[in-house]
C-alpha cells in the first residue's frame, strides 16, 4: 500500500517531521510518503494562504495518481483542497481535522482543538460544523504561536502543552485535538504532560486511509465527487486543463 502525505506549505522540514510521524503509526506493508508541493506558501495561516495552497495540493495529487498512490493524507488542519482533491483521486482522501475530529469523538463525550493562531479558530469551528461534531467540539483555543515557530521557538512545547491543559479545565473535555500538523510530533509528550488523551492528526488521518484502502473503499464517484467536467484552463493554470 502506498500512502502520500500532502503538506500544503513548502516547508520541507516541516514535511519531514510529518512524514516521520505518518511511518510511525503505518503497519507494516505501508509506504508512506510526504511531500511538499512546488508552489504555494511556506504555511499556512489566513484564507489568503489556503486559497492560494489549493493549486500545489491538487499537482501532488495528480502526480500521486501517475504514481500509483493507494490513499491520500492532506496534512493541514484546514483541510485545504479537500473537496477537490476528492474529485480526481481515485483512492481515498482525508484531512488531517477530519480524521483528528472524528478520532477524538470516539474518546469521551467532548474535545478541545488547540491551534496555532486565534485568527484561524473560525475556520476549525467551520470544520467541527461541516464535520458534524459541532456539539462535541467544546472549544478553539489558540496559543498564538506562528506556524513556522513550532520548530524554532524553544518555548514551543511548553507553550502548546499549557494551552491544552487551559483548554481541557475550561471546556469540561475529555481529550485534545492539535489543531496544526507542524505539532505532530509534540503529541505523545503533550499527552504524557497533560494526563489526557491528545490526538494528532497525521496519525488519525494516515491510519484512517490505511484501513479505508484495507477495506477497499474510496470516494464515491457517482455524483459530486465523480471526476470534473473537462475544459481548457487558461494562463498560469493552463497546466490543470482537466481531459476527456
């Protein structure tokens, strides 16, 4: 089985600490690979940036189909392309916040999401919405940390893991949710820390591909997510012309 990994930013050494997490819970037969498209920005923290990662995410998917890839993980919490993305796959695809959303409903009766900015809280409210575990999600907290400071802020940890002890005493909940994939691989300290189950998800979302591909199933192609109608893309997209 072969799984790729989609970071939607260009930060290779962020993709590498997300890929290292994806092969620690991959069974065994699982080749997981995590890449970071060509364009895009080095990460994502407004609409603007997922706006404009959603052209980079559906080329490595693309290429990923001409590669023979199984299942897809998209490895941003805002689950940028997601929909799209689903379209042209032929295997599975998943969202890190879906698979971390619905991962953490199954342990207890409400979950906390912590994530980096407070500006991007609306957009996981959003998620909880769409993904519906509005009233399981008791919370958005933010740490007010920038992305790209997860890996150089030495105070990083303490920060995020004080931020899910803060969220867990206010909203009365069970577990966390990391709300960013660039935390991946704070998870089992934040957990041991914390007393608390913590799920990240790129973990969640490459075990949820990896059993859904076990089960062979895949996207539904018999309506919305049926592969999009062909037409020529023109100027700095001409390269997505979609095929008859």
């Amino acid at each position: 089985m072969f799984i790729k990994v989609v970071n939607p930013n260009t930060t290779w050494s962020m993709t590498a600490t997300i890929e290292a997490c994806a092969r620690t819970v991959a069974g065994p037969g699982t080749r997981v690979e995590a890449v970071s498209p060509a364009m895009g920005p080095p990460s994502i923290e407004s609409h603007y940036d997922e706006s404009l990662s959603v052209p980079g995410i559906l080329a490595e998917i693309a290429q990923g189909e001409r590669d023979g890839a199984d299942g897809y993980v998209i490895a941003c919490f805002g689950d940028p392309g997601l929909d799209a993305a689903r379209e042209i796959a032929t295997g599975p695809v998943v969202g890190i916040a879906e698979a971390a959303m619905h991962t953490a409903s199954f342990l207890g009766r409400g979950f906390s999401v912590v994530t980096t900015l407070g500006r991007t809280a609306g957009r996981a409210r959003d998620l909880a919405d769409r993904y519906g575990l509005r009233d399981a999600c008791r919370g958005v907290h933010a740490c007010e940390i920038p992305v790209l400071a997860l890996e150089t802020d030495p105070d990083a940890r303490k920060i995020v893991t004080e931020a899910c002890f803060d969220a867990l005493d206010s909203d009365g909940s069970d577990a966390v949710v990391l709300g960013c994939a660039g935390m991946a691989d704070l998870c089992a300290q934040i957990s041991a820390d914390i007393g608390a189950p913590v799920v990240d998800g790129v973990a969640a979302a490459t075990l949820t591909v990896q059993s859904l591909v076990t089960m062979g199933l895949a996207t539904g192609k018999r309506g919305e997510f049926a592969p999009p109608p062909p037409k020529p893309y023109t100027g700095i997209l001409k390269g997505f012309t979609t095929a008859r």
